[in-house]
C-alpha cells in the first residue's frame, strides 16, 4: 500500500519549547490517521511542518511522494488544507470565495467557476452561492473552507480541528462531508480535539504529548491496551448490595466499588474476559435473585485511553493548539 504522508524524527524548537522532539508518522492511501493530544503537544506544529507552512529543524517528511524540504511547491500543489478556523473572505460571495481559489490555482474562469458550482452543491451551499459568505452560519462556513482546499482535487487532505466550535448538528454534517471524501480515495491527516470524532471517522490513531508519538493503533487496539473493562450493576433494591457485591468479587480484577450515586443501588466491578465475566454474574444473580434495574459490560473509551496516557482528561484540551508555540 502506498504510503502518502511520511514524517520520520520531525524536529521543531521554538527558543525554549520542544514542540515536535523527533515525530513519527505514516498515512497509507486511502485512509484517515487522527492526531490526538493535550493542548500543546505538537499537533498543529507537526499540520504546518507537512503543509509546508514552517520548516522543522530535523528530521524529514514526504507527501504524495514529494519531499516537504527539498520540493514545497510540489506539496503544496497535492495537498488541500483546512485550518482551526474558516479561511474564507467574509465579503465575497460563496461562489466567489469558490471561483477564487480557482484563479488562484490556475483554472480557465470557466473551470473554475464550473468546479464552485460542483462544489456548492457537493456541499448543500448552492442555496446560498450568492449571498456575502459573512451571512453564513459557523456550520456553512466550515463547509466553504473544506470545499476551498478541495477545488484543485488533491490527494491528500490536512484538515486542522475542522469541526472546531460547531454545534453538533453541523459537527455531524461535516463527518458525512469527510467519510464521503475518504469513500472517494482521499487521504486524510486529522486533526481533533473530540476524541467521539477520532472513534468515528479514523482508521488510525496517534495520540502525541510533548511533541512525541506515545500510542498508536486503531480505536479498538488503543482501548484495549488501556484494559480497564468493567461490569457495571444498577440494582432493584440497595438491601441486595452485598450479595451482588459477592459475587461480582468472584469475577473482580480488582475491588467492586460504587459510581458514587448516594443511593447504594450502582455497583463496578473491573473484569478481563468481559462476556463471559458477565454471564458469570448473571448466573449468579439468577441464583441468588438479585434483581437489577441495569446491568452492562462497559469498554473503555477514547476518554480512558487519553487520561491513561497523557495523563490530563481529554476536556482540557482547547480548541487553541494555534497557540501552543509561536507561529
């Protein structure tokens, strides 16, 4: 399989900030690698680096196959870039945002006023072409700038927290915008502060702190070297919580404690072997008739697996990574 972003030992130092301390990374065609991490870990140091927007100080990285150092105008010419925040100009229409960029990239007037066509309906804006994109909502105007970096058709995308600030209506639009996109063969490097987002749309996943890759895998595969699957038990009658707790000690990795409801009824038990740790207990509740209001296995999430290794909680995060160094 082809391997469309390459980045091997990126370096970049900003006076006394390490923002990237040697990052690896690999984007095969066709698919989408998420870059997650806390404020400040060298995500969106490490967008423009590949975007070419700033030169690392070590290290090396290819795009399509072009070398980001030696030939930046052939990477430029590749790629489509969407950044934290929308880069369109609020006083031109959407269709002239659209036709522009065109320009910029050398179409005909006619091509590029017939690929802003495409686009705006690609993209549910047509209704709108002709209005000042400043009457546009945050939705529309993230919209508009994804359709911006894909006006030239590149292969590879570098979209930067492109859901940033949307509600989560618009959120969803955007990931049926960006699963259609990959559906069609394009590569995407991604950017985001939601690890939902992550789960959803990647088939990889860094997760990098202090400028290092510190985990890779698929969701599952990350989950899973976290551990931490568990049974959790909402009981009937809190007079039974000492018997669930028995036998749920029987499966227990480690102490059965509660979720800290106050009623005595929510119990937690961390398992391995999850289903049949769980048919264990069923058993043994139907044995003892203990009866519950809500019994599930639970697998752990993104979340779990971002405070395992960042050691932060994915909610103190930002949407100002821009602000992690100087640009």
């Amino acid at each position: 399989m082809t391997t469309m972003i390459r980045a091997s030992g990126l370096v970049k130092t900003y006076k006394d900030v390490e923002a990237l301390a040697g990052l690896d990374l690999e984007v095969p065609e066709g698919q989408v690698l998420a870059l997650l991490g806390p404020n400040g870990a060298g995500k969106t140091t490490a967008v423009r680096c590949l975007a070419t927007l700033i030169k690392p100080d070590g290290g090396s990285a290819e795009v399509a196959g072009v070398d980001v150092l030696g030939d930046p105008a052939g990477v430029r010419a590749r790629i489509g870039l969407s950044g934290q925040y929308a880069a369109v100009d609020e006083h031109l229409t959407g269709h002239e945002n659209l036709e522009m960029v065109g320009r910029l990239y050398g179409f005909p007037k006619s091509r590029a006023r017939a690929r802003a066509r495409e686009l705006l309906e690609r993209f549910d804006l047509s209704d709108a072409a002709d209005r000042p994109s400043k009457t546009y909502s945050g939705g529309m105007r993230r919209r508009l700038d994804l359709a911006g970096a894909l006006v030239a058709e590149p292969p590879v995308l570098i979209l930067d927290e492109p859901t940033t600030g949307l509600d989560v209506r618009s959120r969803q639009q955007m990931w049926d915008v960006i699963r259609e996109l990959v559906g069609s063969g394009a590569t995407l490097l991604l950017t985001t502060q939601y690890l939902e987002e992550a789960d959803r749309l990647a088939d990889d996943i860094v997760v990098i702190d202090h400028g290092r890759a510190i985990a890779r895998g698929t969701a599952d595969e990350l989950k899973s070297q976290t551990g931490g699957e568990r049974i959790e038990v909402v009981l009937s009658d809190p007079a039974q919580r000492d018997v669930a707790t028995r036998i749920l000690a029987t499966v227990a990795t480690g102490d059965v404690g509660d979720d800290g409801d106050g009623a005595g009824r929510s119990l937690v038990a961390p398992v391995n072997g999850g289903q049949q740790a769980l048919a264990r207990v069923l058993t043994g509740f139907e044995a003892e008739q203990v009866e519950v209001l809500d019994i599930g296995l639970r697998r752990p999430t993104l979340d779990d697996v971002f405070l395992s290794l960042t050691g932060r909680a994915a909610e103190d995060t930002t949407t100002t990574d821009e602000q992690e160094v100087p640009a």
